[in-house]
C-alpha cells in the first residue's frame, strides 16, 4: 500500500455512512489516589478515594467512537442500553465523539451493560488496573425489541455504506445480537450486495453468515474446534482457513505483534504492523481494529489495504494507556511510516502463508 493510496482512502471516509451494530457498554474509570485512602469506621475496611471518573464508549460504542475519530461521516449507532444513570452518561459519550444515538433503545428493566474499572495511579504517573466490576444482562433479549431493532436497521440499510457487529455479550440470547438477530442480519446482507459488512464476536464467529469475520487468534481456533489448542501462529492460520470455508467469506485474523493477516481458504496473505515500544495497553484494540477495517472497506480499500488501516489504527490506540484509545487520520497517516518501514523487512516468501492442514 502507497501514502497515496492511504490518503485516498481516508479522504473517502467523510462521504460514508456506516452502522455499529451489537452491545454498547460503558467504560467507566474510576481513578484513585492511594495516598487519600482512609479506613472506614464502620466496618475497619480500606475506603479507596476517587479523585476522577472517566465515562467513555465500551464494547460497540468503542467503535462507533474510534469510526468518528477517523472522520466517518455519519455513524449510527443500533443497541439496546438501560434507561439507568449509566445510560445516560454512554449515550452522552457517544455524542461527545460524534456518533448518532437515537437508535440505541433504552429500556426501564434492562441493565445498560458496563465495565467499571477502578484504576490506582501511582506518584509517578503510572496506571494499574485493579479488579473490574461488570454489569450485564443476564435473561433473554424480548422478541419485540429484537423486532424493532430490526426495523430500524432495514430502515436503514439502503442509505449505508456498511455495517459493523459488535457481539459483545458472551451469554447466549441476553445480549443484542441473538440468533434471531444473526440470521436477519445475514438476509439483510444478501438483500443489499452493495454493503460491507464485519462481525466480531468473542464465542460465535463462526454462526454468522454474509458478514466478514475479524477475530484473533483464540476466537479463529474455538470458531472450528471443540477445545481450541494454543498452536501458535501457524494453527491459527489453518483455522482461520477452516473459518473461512465454514462461512464463506475471508476472514481477518488479529496476531497481536504479528500485525494481521488475511485468509481465505486456500492462502493466507499476512499483513504486519508497526514495532512499538514502551509499555501498551491492548484493551479495545480489537475494537479500534474493525473500525479501521470496516471503514477502510467503505472507502473502497481491498482486503489487504483494510487490514493495514486496522493495523494501524490498533497500533495508535494501544499506546493510550489506560483508557479505550482512539486514533485520528493525522495519527494513521504519522503511523505509515513506521508500517511502510516494516513492510519493506518483510521477506516476499513470508507475505503470502499456506494454509492447508487443518
């Protein structure tokens, strides 16, 4: 991939429309001076002091945030959250970033599903994440919210340039994307040959259909084997391989360090990522990952090109510690030079992987 043709894909960002659909969480930090800590009188425990909180987009809304950063035209945002404090501070953190919430259904006996992590910073500055707190809903999505998130996205559908889901929620039936939602989605997908659609799901990639699966290496493996062995790179490649003629689509495999790498049944076509140093941050890279892509397929990029966009977007968002980072087109266009200066070590026979042996 060229500079120019980096900036020809960017510059095509502006004129999209795109749709995050999945499970919106929100990320809440809490942020605690340890030398304020005080010992409650009633039960003799430490009483941690919060000296700041940070509200910011989770899960989908991770995505929706970092699409808007990379200068989406429009991001729609397609959900279900609870009509809770929480929900309100997550719908004005998707403003914040740009995203349009008006979609995201808010309902009085429904949990807005959260992450709240407390964060202890030390004199010098550094940031440690203690224990996190989560809040999810853990009874079935009713059938006439599944019916009209539904008609809101048919709706919707002719005017996008795409869709990406995020399928957070890793109890069956509880979150957004259910099994009515998948097979709808994948009619959806046939409907409308001219949209791009991405799915990431932490434990059902491989039950979607008409959409391009983007996981890593443990999701690529659990998608086509019982109990899914850490066989390195090599077998997941083969079981991305094996994703990819399960659902007829090629598949982004995410390889940490390693960069990325596209796969289709036959040959794998490995895309590396920057060398970074220092310490990093790797929550929600996978989120900042499928927002390069999907947007960079919106823009008309190729397979491989998109997949250079999420490495780079990832590689930007993993530096941000402490925090769901995001990354701007001025941050992409300053991180190709690094990848470029990568891409050029990178031996030809190594570019292209085989993929048999599964």
């Amino acid at each position: 991939m060229r500079r120019e043709q980096l900036e020809e894909v960017l510059r095509g960002l502006a004129s999209a429309r795109i749709a995050v659909v999945g499970d919106f969480f929100l990320d809440k930090y809490l942020e605690i001076d340890p030398a304020l800590t005080e010992i409650s009188l009633e039960t003799g425990l430490e009483a941690r002091q919060v000296v700041a909180v940070r509200c910011q987009p989770g899960g989908a809304g991770n995505v929706a945030a970092n699409l808007c950063a990379l200068g989406v035209g429009r991001v729609e945002c397609i959900g279900v959250i609870g009509d809770d404090g929480d929900g309100f501070e997550l719908s004005r953190a998707l403003r914040r970033t740009g995203a349009e919430t008006e979609h995201l259904i808010a309902l009085p006996d429904r949990f807005t599903p959260s992450y709240c992590k407390p964060m202890v910073r030390s004199p010098g500055g550094e940031v440690r994440e203690l224990e996190r707190f989560d809040t999810k809903n853990r009874e079935p999505m009713p059938g006439e919210v599944e019916a009209d998130l539904l008609a809101r996205l048919r709706a919707m559908a002719p005017q996008l340039a795409g869709i990406v889901v995020q399928d957070q929620v890793q109890e069956p039936e509880c979150g957004v994307v259910t099994t009515r939602v998948r097979e709808a989605l994948a009619d959806l997908m046939a409907a409308h040959p001219s949209l791009r659609g991405l799915v990431d799901s932490r434990t059902r990639v491989g039950m979607f259909r008409g959409l391009i699966p983007k996981c890593n290496e443990r999701e690529a493996c659990a998608a086509v084997r019982p109990v899914a062995s850490a066989g390195g790179e090599p077998e997941a490649i083969r079981c991305a391989a094996a994703l990819s003629g399960k659902v007829g689509a090629p598949v982004f495999l995410t390889m940490g360090s390693e960069g990325a790498a596209v796969v289709a049944a036959e040959q794998a076509q490995r895309v590396p990522t920057a060398r970074l140093e220092g310490p990093l941050d790797i929550v929600g890279a996978g989120d900042s990952a499928a927002a390069g892509i999907i947007a960079a397929l919106c823009s008309g990029a190729s397979l491989s090109e998109a997949a250079i966009i999420g490495n780079i977007v990832a590689s930007v968002t993993i530096q941000q510690i402490g925090t769901t980072g995001s990354a701007t087109q001025r941050q992409a266009h300053e991180r190709f030079n690094e990848f470029e200066e990568v891409w050029r070590e990178l031996p030809p026979a190594e570019r292209v992987l085989p993929t048999d042996g599964v």
